[in-house]
C-alpha cells in the first residue's frame, strides 16, 4: 500500500509503498532510545519528494545504514541501507506516515542489541 510521510516539520516528505504487516521495533542502542517502529521496502518503492537539502546522516556500528534525519527538526522518518542479499532497502519509521494507526499494529521485537 501507498503512504506519505514525514518529519515532524515537514521539510522532508516522501511517498512509501510498503506492507505493514510485518513490522519491528528493535533493541540496539539507538533504536531502543529512538523508539520508532520499522517497516522495510525495496529502494525502488521509496520516493523523497522533498527535504534532499534538508537531511543529515549519522552512522554508527558497522556504518552500514544511513540514518537520515531532519537537520530542522530532528526527526528521523526513515534511514537507507543493504539488505544481507545486497538489495538496496529503505526502513521507514511507521509513525512517521500519514493515516496510520500504529495501536493496531503488532510489531515483531528484533534483539539488535546481541547482533
């Protein structure tokens, strides 16, 4: 299904199409302290529509994943990487889409802390 999202001011906003059947919260030391719950998708079903100027990048551990957020407000509504096959994939921060009720979702805990 289609979403739109953003940051909370709204300087970077982008179109997402992703399943949320399967979403997860995750444990590591960022994640647990940022408290989003991750949806995943191909690259090719992300569009940034706008903010590009906007995004600051911050890495950590492996620096295999591109945390993005808004240099504004400091909102990280989605961060790039490769998946373990290669694929190119986007994790989108499932609060941070439009019309989504996330009480209704189940999301799956990941132990990225032991990894």
């Amino acid at each position: 299904m289609q979403y739109r999202g953003s940051c909370h001011c709204k300087a970077v906003s982008f179109t997402v199409d992703v399943d949320l059947a399967n979403p997860i919260t995750c444990n590591c030391s960022y994640c647990q302290r940022r408290g989003s719950i991750l949806a995943f998708t191909p690259e090719q079903n992300f569009s940034l529509e706008s903010g590009k100027d906007k995004l600051t990048e911050y890495r950590f551990n492996t620096n295999k994943i591109e945390h993005l957020f808004c240099s504004v407000c400091g909102m990280e509504s989605f961060s790039q990487g490769e998946a373990p096959d290669g694929r190119r994939m986007v994790a989108v921060n499932v609060r941070c889409l439009e019309d989504v009720d996330v009480s209704s979702l189940n999301p799956t805990m990941v132990d990225g802390r032991s990894r």
